[in-house]
C-alpha cells in the first residue's frame, strides 16, 4: 500500500499458522472460507502459511495452488523445529519476499503461533494496513488458551490472568531443569522469557490497525483485560459458505446419536464427553470425528473401552472428516452435537456450523459458547468441567426427541430466520474494514 485508499477489487495476503487440508482447527477452516469468498467476489487473495517437514530444510519456502480455488496462492514456510519460539528472523525473510512477490493493499492475520510476531513489523514498515482476526487468547496469554499446564499440580486449571512470573511457574515449569538448586534460576530465566515476548507483542499489537473479535465475549476481555483501544476492535462474527452446510437429511437409527467433532486435545474436552457418556445410559451412541492424536488418542480411546457395562461398544471413532462434505459425513449421521470444551473458548465454528444444518447444540456455560447457544431455545447448557451436568443434558434429548429437534430448528440466535452469518455477507463487511483500515493507515502517515 502505498499512499491511496484500496480499489474495488483489491489484493489481500491472508496470514495464517495452518491451512486446510494440513490443519483443520477452526481459525485455518475460517481462514480457506474466507480467502475462497474472498477471491469468489473478484479479489486477489495470497495466503502465507506454514508446514512442518522434518525432511525438508527449515525455512524453504514453497508455492502451491489451494485445493479447490486456483485463484488463491499459497506461500508455505517449513518450520519443522522450533514451533514454541514467537520470532523467527527467517521467517520474517520469507514473509518479505511474499510482500514483495503479491504487493498487497491489506495484510489480515489470523494467528502467528508458530510464525513470526515480528512479520507485523515487516508488514507496518511498508505503510501496509493490517487487520488481525483475534481467533483466541494468544495475544495476551503464551499458551492461548488459559489453561495452566503444571507438572505435578492441577492440570489444566483455568488461568484468571496474565502475570509474567505466574506463566513461570504454572506453565513453563515443564522446561525448568528440574535440580533443585537451579529452581530460582529457572523461575526468574522463564519470568523473563514470558517478559520479553510480553513486550514484544504489546509492541506489535500497537501496529495494527484493526482487530476482529467474532464474539462479543472475547472483544470485552481484550479490551478489559488486554487494554486494547475499544475503537480499534469491532465485533464480527464468522461468515460460512452456506452452500457447504445445505441439505441434511438425517439417516435412520434406533439409537439416539451425539456427536464431537474437532481435535484430539484436551481442552476440548473429550475426556468429559466419554466420561458423562458413560452415566447416559442405554438408547445413546457417541461419535468422535477428529484427526487423530498419538497417545492422546490412544489414551481417549481406553477410556471409552473402561466405560461402565457396555457402554464403550457404543462409542465409534470415525477420523477426520472432509470440511466441505460436513453435512454427508457428520450432520446426516447425528441427532446433537456436543461441545465439551473445558477452556473458556471464544466462537467455535462447530456451533454455528451445526446450528446452519439445524442440528441442536450442547456446550460449556462459558465465554463465546454460551453466547451463541441459549439454553432451552437453539441447544442446552451444562456447568463447565460437571460430567455428571453434562449427562443431565444429554439424557433429556435421549427421552425427547422432540425437544431435539425443536431446539435444533431454532438454529441462529441472531437471525430471524436461525441462518448465520454468509460467507458473501461476512466479505462485504470486511471489506469495508479493509478500507477502514486502510485510511486509518494514511491518516497516521
């Protein structure tokens, strides 16, 4: 960009820590609907991304065509080492040589885990507005989530906030040497470790033009929390290719079916899921559909197979699914969709997508879940991290159908009509932002 309010059609460089079909987490799903609406309306859309091949030198950048669009380019950085660094000098090299091969009138990034913070400095010296679509709490928490990860303590406790010398301890511990004459050095090393990239990202956060929170919810705790100018976040919620999420038709089955559908981690709460499963009772299915994840997995899958009775023969692991073909491959075969998340997650693509195809929801009592699930009217609501609420809930659709449907009817809240946010609607509105952004970028000039 330089110097003159974006065009019509203009070229935009998407940023993003993984893309589809390498990574299937929301943020990378989000960002390949938005670039392939993107480039749908006549716009130039660039993507730079990341891999991980550990037979292939760190850094190499490659160029590859995106699976379904032509007209998006992907630029794929290796980063097979060193993941849990935030800079990395030759990353922010690749990035250049990407700037100066698309020339682009709009940077937008949706996460820089395992990238390069420092890429928005590359970006910023170049008078380029930026945009960044807050996906999570990276920004303001190292981990992203919130959750703590103690050896020897609670796991997976949830954090009440950031404080440099608390990440030390409750959650880079795991890295201390583990002598117990070095623990001081450890603590106060790891302290200001988190202090530097503290810094760091506050640096880089003041050269962005505008942020993006998808949920009422986390725009609060970054404004809050994180102190981030009001008027520079604005609330949008995702878009979705409705064409993509058209046409259910439910298979026939005696049995009652809930379904999860994401990662194999354990913030997502899968775990909780098999464990309130096995206090549902008899009338009830469950299907995990998710890449799968080494002895995560494998330890998710014992704990179904040690359920009360039988009720492990009636959990079914079903992999990972084609995004585009979620309806045939997931809606079609449910009657609910549970997301048991345990982390206080901000607007999770599983919810609106189910709620598009009309299936109904349960999910946490917490942050962005429970704003867009209202108990009793499009899905129902369980006290966060209670097994034994959670079982409460599914047993009601299990004895009542009928409440199923209705709530899955219901759909959107925000909609009349229970339709959320289109893909074409979602560009337009970012657009706008883009141009917004864009002459905020010369009036700072």
């Amino acid at each position: 960009m330089q110097g003159r309010i974006i065009a019509n059609s203009l070229r935009v460089l998407q940023v993003i820590h993984g893309y589809p079909p390498r990574y299937n987490a929301g943020s990378e799903v989000y960002t390949q609907t938005l670039s392939r609406g993107l480039a749908g309306q006549g716009h130039s859309v660039s993507v730079f991304s990341r891999k991980e091949d550990p037979f292939r030198p760190d850094y190499e950048l490659t160029t590859e065509a995106e699976s379904t669009e032509p007209r998006i380019t992907l630029f794929v950085v290796n980063l097979a080492n060193g993941r849990d660094r935030y800079r990395h000098a030759e990353v922010d090299a690749r990035f250049d040589e990407v700037l100066d091969r698309t020339n682009p009138e709009v940077v937008h990034i949706g996460h820089l885990n395992h990238l390069s913070t420092s890429m928005v400095e590359r970006a910023s010296r170049r008078r380029i507005p930026i945009v960044f679509t807050l996906h999570d709490y990276w920004l303001m928490c190292p981990r992203g989530q919130f959750l703590q990860a103690n050896i020897g303590g609670e796991q997976w406790a949830l954090c009440d906030g950031q404080e440099d010398r608390k990440c030390s301890v409750h959650c880079y511990s795991r890295y201390y040497t583990g002598l117990a004459e070095a623990k001081v050095e450890d603590e106060e090393y790891w302290t200001s470790w988190v202090a530097n990239r503290m810094e760091h990202i506050r640096q880089m956060v003041e050269r962005v033009d505008i942020f993006i929170a998808p949920s009422k919810y986390l725009r609060n705790r970054f404004v809050d929390e994180f102190r981030l100018p009001s008027d520079k976040v604005v609330y949008l919620d995702y878009g979705f290719d409705h064409e993509r999420l058209k046409g259910r038709s439910r298979l026939k089955e005696e049995a009652f079916v809930f379904g999860y559908i994401g990662t194999h981690t354990i913030p997502k709460g899968i775990p909780l899921l098999i464990e309130a499963f096995g206090q549902v009772g008899d009338g009830a299915r469950l299907r995990i559909w998710g890449r799968e994840n080494g002895h995560v997995t494998a330890t998710m899958k014992e704990m179904a197979r040690n359920l009360p009775g039988d009720r492990g023969d009636y959990v079914e692991w079903r992999g990972e699914y084609n995004n585009d073909h979620i309806v045939r491959e997931v809606f079609n075969n449910v009657d609910a969709i549970v997301v048991p998340s345990i982390w206080v997650e901000n607007s999770p693509l599983v919810i609106h997508e189910a709620q598009q195809a009309r299936v109904p929801v349960i999910t946490s009592d917490l942050g962005g879940m429970s704003e867009y699930v209202r108990h009793e009217v499009n899905g129902l609501l369980f006290a966060p991290r209670k097994s034994e609420e959670l079982a409460r809930q599914m047993r009601r659709l299990v004895d009542n159908p009928e409440l199923a449907r209705r709530l899955g009817r219901r759909g959107y809240l925000e909609s009349a009509v229970g339709d959320v946010p289109s893909i074409e609607t979602h560009v337009e509105k970012l657009v706008e932002l883009y141009e917004s952004a864009s002459r905020s970028r010369l009036i700072s000039a």
